[in-house]
C-alpha cells in the first residue's frame, strides 16, 4: 500500500502479536549478514533461501519479489523445508532461477487451492506471481473460509461436539463479517 519493497522477507523477519497480527519487521536489509546470505560491493541483496529469481540476478526487487519470499515461506511451512537447498549460496541462487520446486501436493497434504496459491507466488517471472499482497490475501481467505465451512459441515454431520460446532459457527460468523466491511469481501461458498 505504502509501495515499501522489503527486499529480505523471511520467517526471522515475520512476527506474530498477541492478537493474532502478522507484521513483518527489520526493514534494514543491510543489517546482520550470515552465510547464507549473497552480497554484492558490500550491499546485502537478501537472504538466499528465500529471495526471488529477480534478486538472484541482481535486478531490482518489486512487490511481487516480496510476494515470491512469502510463497517461499508457505512452502517451508506446509512442507517442513524451504525449495531450495544447496551446499552454497550461490548454488541456491541458480535453483531460484533455473528450477522449479517440487510440487508442494508431493511434499504435504494440501488442498488444491492451497497448492495453487503457493505455486502461483513462487513463480520464475513476476508478472506471473501475485501482483499485490492484497490479491494474495483475498485467495489465502478465501481459502480459510472454505476449509472452515467444510470442517463445520464435516462436524454437524457426524453430530457430534456440539460446543466445537457453535464456537467454529461463531467464528465464521464473526470472520464474514469482517469481511463483508472490506471492498472485495471473499466469497462464501455453501457445502453443506
């Protein structure tokens, strides 16, 4: 929104609040360089695992070279390790140019749309990444929306737990609201 490129995105730089917010902190690239971090006449570019293609090649970073770090942590997340992983910095710069990562559907069980939000921040060119952290968002809800519908349905049918059921129905409840004061609230797809 504010056209900040952080250029170094990466789950040290991610934190959480107590209620829940996900901020992303240290916007000194230039900060505490390790191993695994490539630099060029002394300026840190960012940190290897998780920098974009574009940044691998020393070109200038945009929003969706941010965006490619947050699909880079997603993957790490769901699968357990990053993409790419090399003996040296320089080997796992030339994977984010020249390789694709394994599909993350072989690495967890993720549903399609999941693996499909994933795929599409991680890919090689940028204008075929997410092109704002917004449109990244709205499919990440969009998502969360469907896997709690499918999860209260999945439980209202068995029966069962009725205590989790009204706590899961208020929460969506409570979540579609919220959305609904947003410009593009999500979609809210009926299962059951």
């Amino acid at each position: 929104q504010r056209g900040i490129i952080h250029r170094d995105v990466k789950p040290q730089n991610v934190m959480v609040s107590r209620a829940g917010q996900v901020k992303v902190g240290d916007f000194g690239i230039a900060g505490m360089a390790d191993t695994k971090t490539l630099t060029t006449d002394g300026n840190v570019m960012g940190s290897v695992h998780y920098f974009s293609p574009e940044q691998a090649k020393g070109m200038r970073a945009t929003e969706a070279s941010d965006l490619y770090s947050v699909g880079v942590i997603l993957y790490e997340m769901l699968c357990g390790h990053v993409p790419f992983e090399g003996e040296t910095a320089v080997s796992v710069a030339m994977m984010h140019l020249m390789e694709p990562p394994k599909p993350i559907e072989e690495q967890a069980k993720v549903s399609p749309a999941v693996a499909m939000i994933v795929a599409k921040s991680l890919q090689k060119l940028p204008q075929q990444r997410y092109q704002s952290a917004d449109a990244m968002a709205r499919d990440l809800r969009r998502v969360t929306v469907r896997l709690t519908d499918l999860l209260f349905c999945a439980i209202r049918t068995a029966g069962s737990c009725s205590s989790i059921t009204r706590r899961l129905s208020k929460n969506r409840t409570k979540w579609l609201k919220r959305s609904a004061k947003r410009k593009n609230p999500a979609a809210c797809p009926r299962v059951c």
